[in-house]
C-alpha cells in the first residue's frame, strides 16, 4: 500500500504490569501506524520504552521502511520532551504531522499535547477497553483530539493585554491566529473601532459602532457595559457635523451640538496623549497636550467671544476696546495683505489676557512655566527640533494642560470618563 505523505510522530511509555501489558502497548501503537499509513515514523521515549517497540519492530522494518527512535531518558522533564517533539514538528512542517500522544508518561502527553497546539498538528490518541492504563487488544479505535478551544483561548487572553496596551494592529495580526473561537469577528470588529478612535478617525469608530455591536459587547462584557456606552455616545457627539443639514448660524457656539463636540475632542485628545505617554512614547504624547492646550483657548474664544482663531475679525476687538496698537500686531500676523488674520498657541492667550479673561490671567500668571513646556514641544524631534522628550516634561506640562481645561469647563472629568477607552478581562 501507497504510504500517505504523513509523519507520525509517537510518545512511547513501558506499559504496566510486564510483558503482556507491553505487548498490548505495542499492539495499540501499531494500530494507530496502520490507520495512519505514514511516510515517516519518528518514536519519543526513554531507553526502557524501546523495549515496547520490540514487539512491533520487525513489522515497522518490513511494512513501513524502519522508524526513527529518539531517546530522552527523563521521561519527566517536559520541557526535554516538548523541545524534541516540536524540534522534530517544525522539520516536517511542509509536511502533514500527526502526533500520537497514547503511550508514554503523563509528562510525556502533555509535551505531545502543547507541541500539536503549538504547531497546528493533528493530535490524536488509540482509546478503547482500558487494563491498568492500556488499551486491551481488539478494542483500540483512534481518536481525533481538539485542542484548538485551549490554543483559541491563549491567543485571545495576549489578544486582552494588546487591547489594553492599545496595540490594535498588533492585536488585529494576532486574531489571525484563532482557529475556531466564535469571538474572532467580535474581537476583530471591536479592535477596528479602537484603532479608528485611537487615531482620531471618530466617524469611522462611529459607523462600526453600531447598535447592534453594542449590545454584542455588552453581553459579552456587562461589567463594562455603561463604559461601552459612553465611549459610543462620546463617538456620536464627535462626529463630523454636516452644516448642510445643522443650521449652525453665524454663531456657532450657539448650536449645541457644535459646542459638545469641541469638549468631547479635547477630551479625546487629553485621553489620547495619556494613552501615548503610558506607552512610553513621550513626543507623541507632549506633542498631543501641545494641541490640547491650544484648543482650550480657540474653544474659549468661540464660547464667549465668538472670536474665530484662524479669521480674527480686527473691527469687532476695536469694538470691545483693544488697543490699535495691540490690533497692529494681530494684523502683522498676515502672509498677505488680503490674508485672514490667523493666531497661534500664544496669541490666542494673550488675545484672552487682554479681554481679562480668567484663561489668559492663568496663561499670564504661569506664563514662565508655560513658556518652558511649550518649548518641550518646539525642541521635539516631531515639531521643530532633535530633541527627545522625557517622563518628567510629559508631566510638568499635563499639569498645566489639565489646569486650563478645569477653568474651560467644570465638566472635565465627565468628558475625560466617557472619552476613556475601557480595559478589558
């Protein structure tokens, strides 16, 4: 008969109870080749154990072209039998592999078992009428185990800390590997709406955040249902606004939506410069506060002055008092004699300062602090620099950050919680 392009790979143990127990542990092993038909015969086991093959050896020689007997004495050690069965797995692995894990010491089956979940190979085992631990004669059948729902598990559990870490493409690659676990379209869809929310993409999070996804996440997690739910609803209040279909006016800042949506992205980008500095990656956090601090005051300008940082209107400051020569130097922020008057990070709050502004009176009176953490920024090898950021310059400016947001909104801590991804167990 035709051999299979298969290798079967075998843990052979002594048998209990003398010669016949091992004549009936010979007989079962030969079973599970003849069903098999394999190409290859690879056997794992001590010294003693080859004294089971004996009784088979000669049929092995002249039916299937002889074995090959790998001999690791301690048939206790786990991790010797583990590293020369996988070793043994991963030759072959262009190759179909079957492990056989019927004979042999529970250490030795459990090697067989870990290297079959590792290596994606078909473990099976000889099962029928049992006599102190071996299969009687004339009873064997072999059975096909399934052990992919333990590997499945494995992968989700690194799946969780890639979550929580916020690696989502890393966490994506690993859902790949699962086999057969029911989640892998959950755990896929809900790393999909991470990753866009992570990456300031909130319409995209938003359009796979669907109802639907929503009450499958729930379920699965009802400790963390009302955290799921806010981050939904934080998604829904971000989301672009098609003025086409709001009325947003000339004033804006009158529009509800328009003005939930401004604190729910500050909020949004607090939490995401946090995210970055947990992960270590400092630049890319200060570089997020940077915005966040500059926000805070383009939203203050719009709330309560209706002041618009990318088209300063230079009549309306001479309305309300300000200087010609303060106007002057607003209007020397031109490119252009018919450009808008744009302002920046300090502009802005010195625009607040000189409206007496409790924004721009913290900006003046921490301005020395302020300065110094700005050039954080400035001296980043992401903005205009070579520098690299640190721990201690992430934290000083947060302070600060987070100070001028209190004085923006005492709803900060509302926004920061609903804007807060979650952690999953």
């Amino acid at each position: 008969m035709a051999r299979k392009k298969t290798v079967l790979l075998m843990t052979v143990g002594t048998g209990v109870g003398g010669e016949e127990h091992k004549k009936s542990l010979a007989h079962g092993i030969m079973s599970s080749v003849e069903h098999h038909n394999p190409e290859k015969i690879i056997f794992f086991g001590s010294d003693e154990s080859r004294d089971t093959i004996f009784f088979i050896e000669d049929e092995l020689n002249e039916d299937y072209d002889g074995y090959e007997f790998i001999q690791i004495d301690n048939v206790d050690n786990f991790k010797e039998y583990f590293y020369g069965i996988k070793e043994k797995a991963e030759e072959f692995s262009d190759e179909k592999v079957i492990i056989d894990y019927t004979s042999g010491t529970k250490t030795m089956s459990v090697a067989a078992a870990f290297t079959s979940m590792v290596c994606h190979n078909k473990l099976v085992s000889v099962v029928g009428q049992r006599e102190k631990g071996t299969v009687n004669k004339g009873t064997e059948s072999i059975r096909t185990q399934n052990i992919y729902p333990v590997y499945d598990e494995l992968i989700i559990e690194k799946v969780k800390d890639l979550f929580n870490s916020n690696r989502f493409e890393a966490g994506k690659l690993l859902l790949s590997d699962i086999v057969e676990s029911s989640d892998k379209e959950l755990y896929n869809q809900l790393f999909d709406i991470y990753y866009n929310f992570d990456n300031i993409n909130y319409d995209n999070a938003l359009k796979l955040f669907d109802e639907n996804f929503l009450n499958k996440i729930r379920e699965k997690w009802p400790v963390l249902s009302n955290k799921f739910s806010e981050n939904r609803s934080a998604l829904f209040n971000m989301k672009t606004i098609d003025v086409d279909k709001v009325d947003l006016g000339k004033k804006p800042w009158k529009n509800k939506k328009y003005r939930r949506r401004c604190y729910y992205i500050l909020a949004s980008l607090l939490n995401n410069a946090k995210r970055r500095f947990n992960e270590g990656k400092y630049d890319d956090a200060i570089a997020r506060l940077y915005r966040s601090f500059e926000l805070i005051a383009q939203i203050r300008l719009r709330e309560k002055y209706n002041i618009n940082t990318s088209k300063v209107d230079l009549d309306y400051l001479k309305k309300r008092g300000l200087t010609d020569e303060y106007l002057n130097t607003l209007d020397s922020c031109k490119y252009d004699l018919n450009d808008d008057v744009k302002i920046g990070l300090a502009k802005a709050y010195d625009l607040l300062e000189k409206l007496n502004d409790s924004l721009g009176i913290f900006y003046a009176e921490h301005y020395n602090e302020i300065n110094q953490c700005s050039s954080f920024r400035n001296k980043s090898i992401l903005a205009h620099g070579l520098n690299f950021q640190t721990k201690e310059n992430y934290e000083s400016f947060e302070k600060l950050v987070l100070d001028a947001a209190s004085i923006l909104t005492n709803d900060l801590e509302k926004y920061l919680n609903q804007t807060k991804f979650p952690n999953i167990r």
